[in-house]
C-alpha cells in the first residue's frame, strides 16, 4: 500500500546537563514527536513537533524515511531510509540542522528501521544484500563525533528483515525478518510463493540465539513493540488469500513460543490482512495497534487480550505510548491522543497537522 556522538561534544553536554542545560531543566519540556512526512507536492521532510503543534523542525531529505531513532542521550535522530532507499538522516533535533547524508554500501540498502544501543555509541540497522537479494543483514555503525560511521555487519539469519528492538537486557536484539525478497532498486515482491518470516532473537555480537516462525508461511512478520518485562508482540501483513484466515498479531512471552495473539474475528478482518505501527504501554499494559487499510486504532489489555478500543481513524499510521495512553498519527487526517487512564478510553484531537504522515512516530 504506497499511502500508505555528538561524542566530541560530550563532556560539554554532560557538564551542562548537571547545572539545568538542555538535558536537564527544572520544567521539562513537552515530548518531541519525531516522524517522516511529506507535503501536498511530495517533498519529503524529517520533522519534530511539540505535542501543543508548535514545529521544532522541517528538514527536506531527499528520499522518503520510515521510521526514526533518537539517540537516548544527545539531541540527535535517525532519520531511516524507507526501502529501498540507499540513504538515512542524521539530524539535530534542537533545529533540524542535517549532520549527515548516511549512504549505505554500493551492495546494500535500508530497510526502514535500525536502534541505537542503551549507550548510544552504537547503531544498528536493517538492510538487504543486494549481491544475494532478500539476504538480511544489520549494519552496524558507530556514532564518532557527529557521525555515523560503518564498522561492520551482522546476519539477520533471514530474508528481508524489517523491524528490530532490544530486549529489556540491553544485549540482545529482536528483528522481525520479513521473508520478502526484493531486489536491488526495487520494491517488487520476488518469492511469494517461498517466503520465509520469522522473528529472531540475536545477541548484539551477531550470535543467534533463537528463531521462530508461524505456520503461515506468507505472514510477513513486520513490526514490533517489546514491553518492560520482555513480552514481544509483532504486526503482520498477510500476502496470500486475502480471504484466508490468518493471526495478524503474535505475541512471545517470557519463557513461551511464538504464537498467536487472541484476536477478534471481527478485528481481524476489518485490518485487510495488514497492520502497520504497534506500540505498548509498560505502566498501563496496554497493546496499541493501527491498521490502516481498516481504517482503525485497536488497543487490547496486553495480559488478558480484552479489546479496549476498536476506533475508526482514515489511514491511521503511527502509534507512540505517553503518559495518557497513546498518541496515533493519520496519512489522511489529524492526529490524536488516546487517554487510557480510566475504563472508558477517551479521545482528543491534537493541534498538529494533519495527513500526510508516514506509518511511524517516536517521542523523544
């Protein structure tokens, strides 16, 4: 669906954030909502809005982003390449000043996500070999001043890995492998009929420690949330039947195979056999999920799999969990915020602008 370390300033930085500097004030700031959007001609930009509507930054990059990482201590993001694009945004988030054009290898592109490490020294991201198309590998940068530069990469143990997270250990990764092959340049489909998803759990040294898959074989596992206490929930899209009926969420809990989410018949068919964004609430324990050829935002009680909201939003695209509950974007609409404080879920709309976002947010 097409719609759908600053290192050589750190010792400044840190002496800052001891005497009230920018990491540090006595009245926090509101979050910093960080997406990729594009404007009615289809300029592509890397953004950063306070939550009240006022823009922190508008920066145009040259091709489309996908999902973003802001780095757990400077104020820099990621801006990450939407595959398959051969190039990611290093930007300040006080200004939107560009830092770096990140290109991948000649034999490599990004798949549209990647993390920083807990220190924030180090940057993984998902790309595909093109010399052998489809094969997964995570690049692995080092952030050295205010660069990010390659020093090597890892398997995936996968084809076309799309998202990946930390486990609450901080020393292992979760990746969503896809099991899509596409080739260089190109985002057609080219194994529909041998596909290959799983969800991997790989040590951060590249050692992989286990690997999953769900029975069907053509259920692109895409996009992950992973709570405080290690529970990993992952959103597919379907790529068979469209009529076939097939879990479009799984989740894996401490110490228990992956496995299917208990999903709603009705909610289920509604998703069109694809979801986009997933996110999860740690204090609330809440499940977020946005479906956005259903048109619908679907928040379930992450232990018992009670459904607590079934809401209509027209291509609904990311979710991010604050302190209320959950704040959704729209490609077509405006953007809102979900109170999920009390039993009856409440629903605000926000002064950002609306439409035109893409399928993830980040708070920063």
């Amino acid at each position: 669906m097409k719609r759908r370390a600053f290192l050589g300033l750190g010792t400044a930085l840190v002496a800052a954030s001891a005497v009230g500097g920018w990491t540090l004030t006595h009245h926090a700031p509101q979050p910093l909502l960080l997406s990729a959007r594009d404007d009615g001609d289809g300029q592509h930009y890397a953004v950063g809005y306070r939550l009240d509507g006022s823009q922190a930054f508008a920066t145009p990059v040259r091709e489309r982003c996908h999902d973003v990482y802001a780095h757990p201590h400077l104020p820099l993001a990621v801006f990450v390449g939407r595959r398959p694009s051969r190039e990611s945004y290093v930007l300040d988030t006080r200004d939107g000043r560009l830092l770096q054009v990140l290109a991948s290898p000649p034999d490599r592109h990004f798949y549209g996500h990647g993390i920083f490490d807990a220190a924030g020294e180090w940057f993984y991201s998902t790309e595909n070999d093109t010399r052998d198309p489809g094969r997964g590998v995570l690049g692995v940068y080092r952030l050295e001043g205010e660069r990010l530069v390659r020093h090597g990469e890892h398997s995936t143990h996968g084809i076309g890995p799309h998202q990946l997270l930390w486990m609450p250990d901080g020393e292992t990764l979760v990746i969503a492998n896809g099991g899509i092959r596409t080739e260089a340049d190109s985002r057609e489909k080219m194994n529909l009929d041998a596909m290959e998803p799983s969800l991997v759990l790989l040590h951060r040294d590249g050692r992989l420690l286990s690997k999953e898959q769900l029975p069907e074989q053509m259920n692109s596992v895409r996009h992950l949330a992973v709570a405080r206490d290690g529970t990993v929930v992952s959103g597919q899209q379907y790529e068979g039947d469209p009529l076939e009926k097939v879990p479009l969420l799984a989740i894996k809990r401490p110490g228990e195979a992956f496995q299917p989410f208990p999903l709603g018949e009705a909610q289920r068919q509604v998703m069109n056999q694809y979801t986009a964004s997933v996110a999860i609430h740690d204090d609330l324990r809440l499940l977020a999920v946005t479906a956005p050829r259903g048109n619908r935002v679907f928040i379930w009680d992450l232990d018992s799999a009670e459904l607590r909201l079934d809401a209509h939003l027209p291509d609904c695209a990311g979710v991010g969990a604050v302190k209320e509950g959950f704040l959704v974007s729209s490609g077509q609409s405006r953007c809102r915020l979900y109170d999920c404080r009390r039993s009856e879920i409440a629903m605000q709309p926000l002064t950002l602008p609306a439409g035109l976002w893409d399928n993830h947010l980040r708070l920063a």
